[in-house]
C-alpha cells in the first residue's frame, strides 16, 4: 500500500519561512523609528507604547486614522520599486491626524502579498519606517499576510493605522475659524497618493504610455514621476501650531482640493481660493490634455499641487508663511474665509491658474 503526503500550509502557498526572514530583514528599519515610549521589540503579539507619557496633557485627546495607498502600489509593483510606497502610506495616515493638531505618536502597518518575498516585503516596511521618522512617530508592530490563491505571486496592497495626542484646549478645528482669516497653501511633492485610477486609466490604458518612457514636460521618465512619495507634512504642521496661531488645516486627499477644505469649514462660512496663486506641476496638466479630462474633473479627483492646507488669522500670515519657508515648504496665501452667502459648499476654487 503506497503512502500519501497530507495537505500543508505550504503546499497551500503559504511560506512560514519566507515571513519570519521577511521578519528579521525589516527589523532594523522599525528600529529606528523608536520612541522613548516604546516597550519591547517588533516580534510581539501587540505594540507597546508608555501611556504614561500624556501625564503631561491636563486633557489628552487621542487622534486615530487608517488609510492605504491606493491603486499607486500598482506602479511600484511594475516598476519593482518598493521601498519608497511605505511613505505614501504614513502621509495618508500622519497628516489626517495632524490636521486636528495632534502630534503622532504611533503607526501599525498591514503588509497583505500574493507571495512573501522577504527582501520586498522588508523593502516595503523600510520605506514605511523612513516615513515614520519624517512623520515623529514610531512604528510599533505589524502584520504580514501571505494570500495565495486570491493575489497573484507579484501582486500586494499595503494599509496602516496611527494614533496621535493633542491637548483639548488646543484641538484644531472649525469652530476656529472667523471670518477674515487667510488659507495659506503648501505645495504638493506630485500627485501623491490619490487618483491613481484616473491617472493609470488615462496614461497607461488609453495613451498607452510606457513607465520607462522619458517625458520632457515632466523631465523624468513616467514611471518615476508617478512613484514620487506623497510629501509628510506633520512636522511641519507641528512647528506652524508652535510658532503662531492655527485655526484649521486640511489635507488634500481623495476628493480633491475644494471637497477637502469644505470639510473644516464651519456653517456659515466660505473659503475662496484662487487659482492665479499657483501653477500645477506638469503631471496634472499631462493627465488633463492625455485624457481630455475637464478641469472640474481634475480637481474633485487631483490635488491640483496643493497637499496640505492652513487657515489662519490674517495677522499669522507672515509669521506662518517663515516659519514654511525655514522648513524648506513652499507655501503662499491661496485665499481666505468669507461669508457662506448663496454658496452651497463650504469652499470654491475662482479664477484660473498661473502660467
């Protein structure tokens, strides 16, 4: 009578090996994005983190967002460039806590692939690692998952939570904003993180256009303008809340520029921002002719170059547009709150863009 071999986790696709190298590859990427407040080492069942930090908040209030990166991990996996996507995600998680004036403390991150490649994985965990420090926070745990079967062996998708702390008294937020206070704009690295199903439609689909292909308007070839990392704005946010007085900010994520800052805007009031401060980079302008896509189009799905929005008293300008420029942001006053009057939402884009 022959012997069969039983049914196994790795005959089933699912490599227990290739994760804890995956493990052991990524370890010294978490290590450098540690706190003080952080208990233990990556490995644990859960993160760490020394509540007894807030000791020193009369009323700590926690901030917590989750995010991905959307359809732009499509272009990392055909480029093979993984280590720069981690950014993108602690952007879309870290500047939506700031935007309440909350300081990141901690990230965790979900790494789901098709097929555990240990250097790609680790590649993933250390651009997400970098992020963290440009964002302060720590990267206290995570999780891999190897789906067989449901991705294919190249295909992955990445996802994270974080949690940040601000003091009550100091929560950001629409009940601050008056009328007569200034919208002050920061500049986008790219496209960031969002839209990407419009962009790869337009450009990869329709034209037909090669990642590899140089384009002269962009100066760089396709691939590596779409793979730009979204720019990590929380530091920056930070030293602004620090140096003078913020009444709101608002990232500008999917939905576009005019959806986002509607979202802090409180009943009541309005935020004109004009187009004539500002030229897009050339990416927004390729993806509008390449498509003929409308503008309107383009900006509830774009950024249009801004990424990070600031509203503050009109006497906070100078100090706040400095304190941007000694960052090394560049940031211009785009507009300001007036009344709600006709308008039916709670911010409008006038005028038409620079150059």
């Amino acid at each position: 009578m022959s012997e069969t071999t039983g049914a196994s986790y790795a005959a089933a696709g699912v490599d227990i090996e290739a994760g804890d190298r995956a493990v052991e590859l990524m370890k010294e990427w978490v290590r450098k994005t540690q706190r003080p407040e952080v208990l233990g080492g990556l490995g644990g069942f859960a993160g760490l983190f020394d509540a007894s930090a807030l000791k020193r908040y009369e009323r700590p209030l926690l901030a917590s967002a989750t995010d991905g990166v959307g359809t732009k991990v499509d272009i990392a996996r055909q480029l093979g460039v993984y280590d720069t996507i981690g950014h993108d995600l602690v952007a879309m998680v870290m500047d939506d806590i700031v935007v309440c004036g909350a300081e990141p403390l901690f990230m965790t991150d979900y790494i789901c692939v098709g097929k555990v490649h240990p250097e790609r994985v680790a590649a993933i965990v250390k651009g997400i690692a970098e992020g963290c420090v440009l964002a302060g926070c720590a990267l206290v745990g995570g999780e891999t998952a190897e789906h067989p079967g449901l991705l294919g062996e190249d295909d992955f998708d990445v996802a994270g939570a974080g949690t940040g702390v601000v003091e009550a008294d100091r929560l950001l937020g629409a009940d601050r904003i008056r009328k007569g206070d200034a919208v002050i704009a920061m500049a986008a690295s790219g496209l960031h993180s969002n839209g990407y199903s419009l962009v790869r439609h337009v450009l990869l689909n329709q034209a037909g256009l090669s990642l590899d292909a140089r384009i002269d308007e962009l100066g760089r070839t396709l691939g590596e303008e779409l793979l730009e990392p979204t720019k990590i704005y929380s530091l920056d946010c930070l030293a602004l809340t620090r140096t003078t007085e913020v009444h709101a900010f608002s990232h500008i994520t999917g939905g576009g520029l005019a959806a986002n800052l509607a979202r802090v805007i409180p009943d009541g009031l309005h935020a004109v921002v004009d187009r004539s401060t500002w030229t897009p980079a050339p990416v927004f302008d390729l993806v509008g002719k390449t498509g003929r896509v409308e503008r309107l189009e383009l900006e509830k799905t774009l950024n249009m170059g801004v990424g990070m929005m600031a509203i503050v008293p009109e006497e906070s300008t100078e100090v706040a547009l400095a304190t941007l420029a000694d960052r090394g942001v560049d940031a211009w006053i785009a507009g300001e709150i007036t009344d709600r009057g006709d308008h039916e939402t709670g911010a409008a884009l006038v005028g038409d863009y620079a150059g």
